[in-house]
C-alpha cells in the first residue's frame, strides 16, 4: 500500500497481506540515542525494585499523538493525506527528556518520564492531527494530551505492591538529559503477538512538508 500524498515517506509493506482492518496510530518515533538512554534508565528503575512491572521494550517507545486502533485498510490513504495536511505548516523544533512520573493517583498504573522544552509546538501539531483525524470520523480523546513517553505498566497483581515501591523508586532515579527532535509524524502499524506489541511504520509526515 503506497499514497501519492506529497511529502509522505512509505515504507514498503505488502497490501496484498494486510488484512480488512489493521490497529493504527499517529508517533513520533525516537531516535537511537534516545531509546538507548531510556533503556538505562529502565535497567535503572528496575534495579531498585520494579521488576515486577510490564516494561515496554525500549524500540518500542514512542510519542503517541492519536491512537486510531482497529482501521478499515482502505481508510489509509485518506488518513494520510489528512495528516500530511495537518503538518505542513508546522515547524520542526525540539524536547528534553523531563521528570519520572505516574498515572492512577494514589494506586499507579503507568509510569512515565514526561517532556519539556517546546510543549506548545508539539501540542499544536498533536491538535493539527486530532482535529485533522476527526474530521476522517475518529472521535476525539476525552482526556487532555500531554506529551509523555511510556516506561512500564503496572500488572494487576502486583498493584498493591506498586503503591509503595514506585515513588520511593522515581525518587531515587533522575531521567537522562536527552533532546528529542520533532521533525516528522509518523503513521504506525501496530500487531499484536504473544510476546507484545510490534510496531510498524507505515509512513512518515514532514513538519513543514519537507
């Protein structure tokens, strides 16, 4: 499956074998550097006593924008285009890597290193795309967005162990000083297998269309 979308990167996937309906989301993918540092930092946490927890593998981190999930195939090329729309006016900039923290208030259940540095510019491309996809009849988040990157996930049955040892853990451990760029949006692929999620780019967006 390829799309004529001026400025759009495909990678080169076989149409003939996706199937009617494929699980899609809207990422900024990582560079290495960034990954490997993330990597550390989870070796790190999990050193003082989060072991427990679901960690995503690090080539698995990502800047999620807008998750799609299960998608008519044939939708693709229309999202695309909308995307690449969405983007073309927007200016490549820059993040750092940020704090540690947590979603579930007193009972976590994610954990997160957040970003900092050009939030507005990234909340504005992440709205360009979320106006754009809703427009293509994906409904909005609920939730406000805000730009993070997820570490691990906390198992049901070790949640009231959780409760205790991942504050004290993140107070302990400070997040690596790294820049994430923000030049390109990409569509991604995700399948799921035993073993977890695999990810799979399907195409890329240039900020400002180049």
């Amino acid at each position: 499956m390829t799309s004529s979308s001026a400025g759009t990167q495909c990678a080169c996937w076989d149409s003939a074998s996706v199937p009617e309906t494929i699980r899609l989301f809207l990422a900024v993918e990582l560079p290495g550097e960034v990954l490997e540092a993330l990597a550390h930092l989870q070796h790190e946490l999990q050193r003082r006593g989060l072991e427990k927890l679901r960690w995503v593998r690090p080539e698995g981190i990502h800047l999620t924008l807008k998750f799609l999930g299960s998608t008519l195939a044939e939708k693709v090329p229309a999202i695309e285009d909308a995307v690449t729309e969405a983007v073309i006016n927007a200016a490549p900039h820059e993040l750092m890597l940020g704090n540690l923290g947590t979603f579930g208030g007193s009972r976590p259940r994610v954990l997160w290193v957040d970003l900092k540095g050009e939030v507005d510019a990234v909340r504005r491309v992440q709205e360009k795309v979320e106006s754009a996809l809703n427009d293509l009849g994906f409904e909005r988040e609920e939730r406000g967005w805000s730009p993070h990157l997820t570490l691990a996930r906390v198992r049901p049955e070790t949640a009231r162990e959780a409760t205790g040892s991942i504050p004290h853990a993140i107070s302990k451990v400070k997040g690596p000083a790294r820049v994430v760029p923000i030049h390109e949006v990409s569509l991604m692929r995700s399948v799921l297998q035993p073993s977890g999620a695999v990810y799979e780019r399907i195409a890329a967006f240039p900020l400002g269309g180049r």
